[in-house]
C-alpha cells in the first residue's frame, strides 16, 4: 500500500462520510471537525464497548453524566484557573500565535535530533532554545517572537446578560472534575465502599491553538473518563492495573501491540504526582491516545477546602477516616478513532491489478455491521424483508445501486464486514451469498440461520 498521510486520510474520510470540516460552507473554522453518518457509528461503538469494560465488566464501577457548565469554584479549586495553561509566543511579523514547546517538538522531528524535552524547559528555557537552534515562524519563515508567555486554555463565556466578572463561567477542559464533585453524592446512592470506580463520558473544551493534526487535537473532543476513589496505599497497584487496562483495551479493538507504547509523562499536569500515556503510531509519529494519572488526595482536598464540605470516607472495617486517593484513566474518544481509522486503512492490490481500498476493522468497532444488496432491484422487497430482520440485531446498510462488484468496493471502504446479496434463487430456497469483507470469500447460507451465524461474529 502507498504510505497513509493524513492529507489522504482527511481526503478520504470527507468523501465516504467519516468525518467533514466543521463550518465548512463558511470556509470552515480551525481545529473543529464534524463527524459523518459512518463516522458517529464509529464512535458510538468506541464508547459502548468502553462503556462496557470500563462499568458494566468492572466490579464496583458506576456511571455518571455530568455537566459542561458548572459553578466556576469548581475551576478555582481544581486549580485549572490558574494552571492550565501552554507556553505560548507571537509571531512579531505575521501576528500569528505558536505553542513553544510544540515548534519545538516539530523542529526537533524534521532534525531527527531529540537533544532535549522540551515538555521539561520552562518558559525561559524554551525561548532560548528556539533562539538558539534558529527555528523559525512556521507562517511567515521569520525568527521574531515575542518571549513565552502561559495561555489558559480554558474557554470563557458569560451567564445571563451582563459580562461583568460575576457572569464568567468556562466551559469544561475536562469530565474529571464532574466525578469529583458529585463524590458525595456517588457513595451515599451506590453505597459503595473504597474502592470504587466512576466513568464519565463527554464533551470537553480546550482553547488549543496549534494546528490539530485533523482530529487529533482540536478544541471540542469527547473524553472517555473513569476515576477510581481508593486507599493511598493502593494507588500504585490501580495505577499500574488501568495503565495496562487501557492498553489491552487497544489491543482488543483490533489494534497491534508494536503500534503501540508506554510513554511516562516528564511534564505533570498540576494535579498528578505520576502519568504514562499510551501512545499509538499516527502517520505523523508516535503521539497520546490516553493517559493514567495518579491524582492523589489533590481534587478532593481541594473541593472540601474551596466548598466546605467534608469528603472524608470511614473505613467500616477499620475506622480509618481519610480523604480518598484517586487514580484516573481517561481516553480521547477521537483520538481513538483517529488510529482505528490510521489502523483500518488498507489499499490491497488484486488479482488483475486492481486496488481495492478497504477498512480492516474488527467487527466490533465496524460501523455498518451488514449491508444487503439485491442483485437486481425487482428483488428489492426480499431484501428489504432480511435487511429489517437485521436491522433489530445489528447496525445494517442497505445498498441496491450500481453493479454488485462496486457496491462491494463501497462496503469495503467504509469497513462493512459483512455482504448478503439476495438473488433469484433466494426465491426458492431461503438462501442468501453472505461474503466476508478481507477474504472476499463467499457462502450460501439460509436466511432463518443468518442471525445464528453473524451474531457470534459481532457481538463476541
Ligand atoms: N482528566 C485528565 C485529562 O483531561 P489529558 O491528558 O489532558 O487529561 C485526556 O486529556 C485525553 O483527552 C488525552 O489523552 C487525549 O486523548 C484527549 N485530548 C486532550 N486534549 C485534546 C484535544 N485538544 N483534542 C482531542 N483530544 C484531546
């Protein structure tokens, strides 16, 4: 296959529906993407099987769905107000604004040469490096930057009418802190005791400023998060076991383990006492997918001190009374996408000499499952008869255009693991063509046996 850039990646998943530029008829806006009727399969399916290893598998594990919009306390006392910020310089000639550490880290790639991390530089440090290694402004090709100066990435808006201090509100960086403010009220209606874990799925906010990477970084994603409220003597277990929980969890989506690495954090988030990532092979480099973090005591002292109320647990075996630790997985739900798509994409070269494109995801992550295709559209009322049946079970897509050959190649693409064509002879016999995606092999199998055969295939 020719090598996958992002450029034909982007390209590709415009034209079948995976995802469009956000805004587009108005020339588009930075960093925002919209996903597309195969694209919103897709996630939908990370999430469910997130969903269900993270609670439904996971002893002890609860749900919560919390708010984009909280009181702003909540930000002051995370410390996100004043902490949760990038290295950022301007540009002097063309007025364009750049994350230091990240001209850096380009510099460094197109050089080959790693001297140093610029996640362990401060603001003077990175300004220097750049100075001295004469990187230039990506825009405009001068070398004339302000100093670097710290950007909260949070996003402001106003409540109500008026725009006076009282009225700022920010939208949330990250699900994390809904978790922890409803800690109360999570242990009093579950009842449960430590340890005891959270899962938070949403929308999250950052005003990032750096080109994405498609979606790889933009400035609304959608987070797959879980806390895990424990003793501090057993967070580096947790830490340790959600560290390898995440990776399984790749490997089981169909990613392979070589795509795949450790990477402990040298820079921590001010929350965190420890961090590793997981970082999959885009076709721009090794980048993060998720990361572990060992928050500690941090957020929930910090709510009891900024709110007043007490978030202590009592141990019932031993009476021990103390401010519960906690260790975080969380995973960008795009990012994932974004490798399963890097991952799935194929170009496989036919006998004959023809290309096929093909997506290889594994049935569970697929985003149409089946799709039923008459051979000829007089035989489109059977059909439609099997892709009902189906469609109760599975996400089905039903196709009756073009020759069969090409409606093949379009399941393909989009990564449809399985076809059923109906022809005159399912007439007579009950019998439909089932033909399996990467073998293209074909079977005859009856249609009240379609269920039997699939659902294993899908579901397990
Ligand atoms: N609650 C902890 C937290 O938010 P993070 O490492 O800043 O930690 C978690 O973010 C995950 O969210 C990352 O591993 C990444 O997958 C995703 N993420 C972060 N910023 C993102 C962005 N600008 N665009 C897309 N995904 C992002």
């Amino acid at each position: 296959m020719s090598e996958l850039t992002m450029e034909k990646l982007v390209g590709f998943c415009k034209r079948v529906g995976f995802v469009f530029p956000g805004s587009e008829i108005y020339g588009g806006m930075g960093n925002t993407w919209d996903y597309g009727p195969i694209g919103i399969e897709l996630k939908n399916n990370i999430k469910k099987l997130w969903w269900k290893k993270a609670v439904q598998e996971s002893e002890n594990s609860y749900g919560i769905d919390t708010s984009i919009l909280m009181n702003p306390m909540v930000w002051k006392a995370s410390g996100h107000l004043d902490n949760f910020s990038d290295p950022l310089m301007d540009c002097r000639e063309c007025k364009t604004r750049h994350r230091a550490d990240k001209l850096i880290e380009e510099y460094q790639r197109k050089t080959n040469n790693f001297d140093v991390n610029p996640d362990a530089l401060d603001k003077a440090e990175l300004y220097d490096y750049i100075i001295k290694h004469n990187i230039k402004c990506p825009n405009c090709g001068k070398l004339n930057f302000t100093e670097v100066r710290n950007f909260n990435l949070m996003f402001e808006t106003n409540r109500g009418v008026s725009e006076d201090k009282q009225s700022k509100i920010y939208l949330r960086p990250e699900t994390a802190q809904g978790e922890y403010i409803n800690f109360l009220n999570l242990q009093r209606t579950t009842r449960a005791k430590i340890p005891f874990g959270v899962a938070n799925i949403g929308k999250a906010f950052r005003n990032e400023i750096t080109p994405g990477n498609f979606t790889f970084r933009t400035i609304e994603f959608e987070q797959m998060e879980h806390q895990l409220f424990c003793h501090e003597k057993d967070a580096k277990s947790f830490y340790d076991y959600y560290k390898n929980f995440a990776m399984e969890f790749f490997i089981s989506l169909g990613i392979p383990k070589e795509k795949l690495k450790f990477k402990d954090h040298d820079k921590l988030a001010h929350y965190a006492s420890a961090a590793c990532d997981v970082h999959y092979k885009f076709p721009f480099g090794w980048d993060e997918i998720n990361g572990t973090h060992l928050r500690g005591t941090w957020d929930l002292s910090r709510h009891q001190e900024f709110s007043g109320k007490s978030m202590a647990y009592t141990d019932p075996f031993t009476n021990e009374t103390f401010v519960p630790t906690v260790v975080e997985h969380t995973i960008g739900c795009d990012r994932l996408a974004l490798a399963l798509l890097c991952n799935a994409y194929d170009e496989e070269v036919l006998e004959g000499g023809d290309t096929r494109v093909v997506l290889r995801f594994t049935p569970q992550v697929a985003p149409y499952k089946v799709c039923v295709l008459p051979l000829q559209k007089n035989l489109s009322e059977k059909a439609r008869q099997v892709y009902k049946m189906l469609t109760k079970k599975f996400m089905c897509s039903y196709d009756e255009s073009g020759s069969i050959g090409k409606r093949y190649r379009r399941q393909d693409e989009i990564g449809t693991p399985y076809c059923i064509t109906i022809d005159f002879d399912t007439l007579n016999d009950e019998s439909v063509t089932i033909r399996e995606r990467d073998s293209m092999k074909q079977e005859r199998i009856k249609i009240n046996e379609l269920l039997g055969f699939l659902t294993p295939k899908i579901e397990e």
